[in-house]
C-alpha cells in the first residue's frame, strides 16, 4: 500500500533533491576548472600550439556535428549546442567515449531517464507529482552524465595503459629511419583500441593539411588526457628548439609507465580506505533494510511521521558529504 504524503515529506524531498543537484552541480564546475587551469598550463607549456589547435577547433566541432548528424537536423543541433549551458563538457565527454552520440540524442535519454524515474516514482511509490518531477529531474541529470563518465573512464585507461607502447612503436620506426608522420599511420594500424583510433584520428587530420602538431592538439583537447598531452609539448618543443626526438619520445614512453605503476602502487595502497568507504556508505541502507524485514512497524515511523521526515533529510545530507569526503580523500593527482 503506498504511502500517503505529508507536507513535510513533500519539504523533505523537495530540499534533499535540490542539495544533491547543487553538489553534483559543484562537482561538474569543479571538474571544468581544474581541466581549464590544466589546459592552460599545457597552452603556456607549448608556446602558442594549443591557441592555435583551439582556433580552429570550433569549425571542426562543427564539421563533426555535420558528419554525425543527417542533414535536416544539423541546424538543431548547431542551435543545441549554443542554447545548452555546458554543452562543450557534454559532447567533450561524449568524445571521451569514443562513440558518436551529437548532443540531440543525450538529452532525448536525459529526457526519457527522467519521465521513467518520475512516473515510476508517482506509480509504484505514490509521491506526489510535486515530489516525483523533482526525483525525474535529478535522475535524468545525473544518471546518464554517471554512465557516460564511467564508459569515458574506462576508455581514456584503456588509452593510457597502451600510450607507452604506441611511443616504444614510434621509437623504433624513427631509429630505423622513418619519419614520424609514418609511423603514427603505423601506429593507428597496429593497434586496436583507443590509441589506434586516436592516432587514425591524427594522422586523418594531417591528411587534410594540418601540421602534426595542430592534429596532435586537436585530439589532446578532445579526450583531456594529460598524458597525450605531454606527447603533443614534447613534439611541439623538439619542433620549435631541435634535440634528438628519438630519445625525447624514449623518455616521455619511461615517464608515462613510471606514472602508471605511481598510480597503481597509490591504488594497492588506498584499497583500504576505498573498502572502508564502499561499507561505510552502504551500511545504512542495509541496516534499514534489515530493520525492515525484521519489524517493519519500527521503521515505518521515519516515513509516517513529520519528525521522521526531518531525521531521513538530515541523514540524506550526512550521507552525502561523508560520501563526496572520502571520495575527495581517495583521488589522488598524479
């Protein structure tokens, strides 16, 4: 039988769901930021080379709109992609992922996620539409931005992970006397994965006349990993001061696996607080849970009663900072 609302209960839910927007909201201009300020670095780094890619990003922004989007709905998406706040974070983490979604068809299942949350929450809950369009709307922002953050994860590592031995490639065919533009075409039909995707990319963008460094720049800006990056400086200052680039890529591939195994050493050595953080956070769902199938007249008081409705809130709040704290204690920048 589903529960009868209260006006506290509406108060309750209503303020719960604004606080975990702000802090998701903080979270994502948090995030922006420190990519802003590392870009930056990386701009002043190159003297002028990421200017010059970012100049000319915009009218390949839109050219990848044009290829990715049939041509009825270009001008939709164009229009989305300016009326949309963020929707430069949106499509670069959508890049991230290596698939080709425009902006159009993330925010249909923004849409779709957050009318399914919504009614399910008027239907099998009972919530007032007061209530569940909130809950929606919360679940339709962070629920597809969560999945898409992961896939783009888990693809940048897979990146990361075969960077090194791309460089060890590229190394080798320049000791042999090829040059670099070759091997990195060599490079995108070698390897599988991101970094044969990345350099096929690369060497794409050559093709239509743009220099290395410009193309290099171009994918650095798109998937925000530092690491590619530093290949694009390394090239970028070898290009512009001379120096053996031989031996320059050599020591860029032996830092980046040093930073890996940095990386994976800080990871054995956080499991424990990473364990500890995953039960502290669960442990008072499964404790209401348990207290549920054990008596549930105990327990449904939280829910029947206005004072209970401010206890649920106040531990909704606790739960959350304890959470976004030990999240914050466990990322660690190399």
């Amino acid at each position: 039988m589903p529960l009868t609302p209260t006006p506290a209960m509406v108060a309750a839910a209503v303020f719960l769901c604004t606080l975990l927007f702000v802090l998701a909201a903080g979270g994502a201009v948090f995030a922006v930021n420190a990519a802003r300020f590392k870009r930056r670095r990386l701009a002043r780094a190159a003297g002028g080379s990421a200017a010059a890619a970012a100049a000319s990003g915009a009218d390949r922004a839109a050219q990848s709109v044009r290829r990715a989007v049939p041509g009825r709905f270009q001008k939709l998406e164009l229009a989305l992609h300016k009326a949309v706040p963020g929707s430069k974070g949106i499509q670069a983490l959508l890049a991230r992922t290596g698939a080709s979604v425009p902006l159009s068809a993330y925010l249909l299942g923004c849409l779709l996620v957050a009318a399914v949350v919504a009614l399910a929450a008027r239907v099998a809950v009972g919530l007032p539409w007061g209530v569940a369009g909130p809950v929606g709307m919360l679940a339709g922002y962070a629920l597809p931005r969560a999945l898409t953050g992961y896939l783009a994860a888990r693809r940048v590592n897979a990146f990361i992970a075969e960077l090194p031995d791309a460089l060890d490639v590229v190394v080798r065919g320049l000791k042999a006397g090829l040059p670099i533009s070759e091997m990195i075409g060599n490079v995108a039909d070698d390897f599988e994965g991101p970094v044969g995707r990345e350099f096929q990319h690369v060497a794409d963008t050559m093709r239509l006349g743009n220099t290395l460094e410009e193309a290099l720049w171009d994918v650095a800006s798109r998937i925000g990993v530092s690491e590619f990056s530093f290949l694009a400086v390394s090239i970028g200052l070898q290009r512009e001061t001379g120096g053996n680039l031989t031996e320059t890529l050599q020591n860029l591939s032996d830092l980046l696996r040093r930073r890996q195994q940095m990386r994976l050493k800080i990871k054995a050595l956080s499991s424990e607080a990473r364990a500890s953080a995953y039960i502290i956070g669960s442990l008072p769902f499964i404790i209401g849970a348990m207290i549920y199938l054990v008596n549930p007249d105990y327990i449904a008081t939280l829910f029947t009663d206005p004072t209970g409705h401010y206890m649920l809130a106040g531990a909704a709040v606790s739960e959350a900072v304890g959470v976004a704290v030990l999240i914050k204690l466990m990322n660690f920048e190399i």
